[in-house]
C-alpha cells in the first residue's frame, strides 16, 4: 500500500486551518448519517476530542465541535443518586482525583472531584449528560456508550426533556435493545454492535438501526453490502495500531479501515483523520 506521510508544518497548517473554515450545518451532519449511500466518510471522536483535555470532559466536547467533528463518543453512567454523568470506567480512580466506583458516589461527591489528562490534574470536573447535550445541541452528533443498562429509560427521558433527538445515537450490544428503544420513540437513532458476520444479517431481522458497528474480524465485502442494503452506516474503530501509525505522520494507515467501505470512522485522532479524508475529497467541503 502506497503511504501518505506528512510532515510536521503540513500537519500543523492543516489543523489550524479547520478553524479558519465556515463550520458546516449540523443539518448536514444529520442528512449524511441518515444517506448511507453517499461517498462521505465520517468521523467519530473517541470520548469526544481528547488529546489536549480530559477524556469524556465538556472543553473535549467543545474541541470536537470546533474541529467540525461529526460524531463525539461519550459514555454514559449513573451515580449514586442517580444522576446521568459522563465515565468511561466503573470507578473514578484513573480519569479523575478521586477514588472508588462511580456508583458509590452522590453527585454531589462525585463533583468535588477534578479531572486528570494523564498525570496531570485539571481544573475540570465530571459532567452531567444534560451539560454535554447543552453544548452539543445543534452542532454535533452524539454517540451515547451505555455503560449501565438501568440507565436506558432515564437517558430516554433526559433527551426528550432536552429535545436532543437528532443529536443522539443509542449504542447498544443487542438488536432486541435497539427495538426496545424504537418501540419507546420511532424517531431515535440507534447503533447495534456485532461480534460476527453471521450476527449482521441477524440485526436487521429485529430492527433497523441507523448504524451497524463492526470489528476487523468481519470487515468484508458481504457485511459492508447487507449493511449499506440495509439503509445503515458502516461504523468501525481506528483505535489502536491505525491512529498509532497515523499519529507518526503515516496518514495512509487510516485506509485499513476505509478501503473496505465503512462510513463512520472512530478515532483517538480526529484531527489527523480529517485531514486525510479532505486530501481524499471523502469530506465535506465548506
């Protein structure tokens, strides 16, 4: 495979350059996610932008969205309380000050807390998902990682409160969840995730979600195409050994999980990936 390397000037011109562009719509944002045939690839930023602030935090929301970000990754928990944060791990110990399960905490307590970018501590503590929808309502996509599926009526309730319907994508492990969510409002949008190419087929008999997400161990031409027949998007994760290489100037990595048709692309490094879908005119153009 023929590399696309860039240089550092490049790299750096490019990314201030995606703040000196006229953002586009979140209408447009919508209408691709829901235009699964169309030639735009789009990106999916990984607890939201998190290279320069904490994972999971709102300046990371803010950074997605100024970038022209289609999608922010968040994961969703319950505290105490029961109160919907934003947590990507059971306990608190690594992404923040303090110590413990998340669900150990009230809110209250759980927001004395600070938030950490790998050994640093950072004046930010841990949102609410409504201070998320806030600041996403309108500009970004939403994709909501369930962590606790007590939590689903409650996050339902939450984006009805909110009026955040079209900003919201349901992430769940089983088509029957995604029908549930359905069955409770028609108009939500759902991602299934499948462990094989034989689960694939099986989705679409139960529901119809707007995306499908698949691993590199199903990554084919036959699951591409009933999913793409199926009026979905393609969703497939860069994490790992693709934005490693990507990160290192090799943006031509990113084809590994491009080259067989996926349209959603997530990412630790949604800069980079940007970058190399607009060299490829497989973005949109403002």
């Amino acid at each position: 495979m023929k590399k696309f390397l860039i240089s550092i000037p490049f790299l750096v011109n490019a990314i201030l350059g995606f703040s000196q562009k006229a953002e586009r719509t979140f209408e447009a944002i919508q209408a691709s996610l829901l235009n699964p045939s169309n030639d735009v690839v789009m990106i999916a930023s990984h607890r939201a932008s998190h290279l320069l602030y904490p994972e999971n935090s709102l300046p990371a929301i803010e950074d997605a969205i100024k970038l022209g970000i289609d999608i922010a990754e968040l994961d969703i928990r319950f505290t105490k309380d029961k109160k919907l944060v934003i947590m990507h791990d059971k306990t608190v110990d690594r992404t923040t000050t303090g110590k413990g399960l998340v669900s150990d905490f009230t809110f209250e307590e759980l927001r004395k807390l600070h938030l950490r970018i790998k050994d640093s501590v950072t004046n930010e503590v841990v949102p609410t998902l409504e201070e998320a929808f806030a600041l996403a309502k309108g500009k970004i996509l939403i994709d909501l990682d369930i962590k606790q599926a007590d939590c689903v009526d409650s996050l339902i309730a939450l984006v009805h409160r909110t009026k955040t319907e079209k900003n919201c994508i349901f992430f769940v492990y089983l088509p029957e969840y995604s029908k549930m969510i359905k069955e409770k409002d028609s108009l939500l949008l759902t991602m299934v995730r499948t462990g094989r190419t034989a689960d694939v087929p099986v989705v679409f008999t139960k529901t119809n979600p707007e995306v499908v997400h698949i691993d590199p161990s199903h990554y084919n031409d036959t699951v591409v195409t009933t999913i793409k027949s199926n009026h979905a998007r393609v969703w497939i994760n860069a994490l790992g050994t693709v934005d490693a290489r990507a990160a290192k100037g090799d943006l031509g990595a990113f084809e590994d999980v491009i080259g067989k048709g996926a349209n959603i692309i997530q990412t630790d490094q949604p800069a980079l990936l940007k970058a190399y879908l607009e060299s490829k005119k497989r973005y949109y153009s403002n």
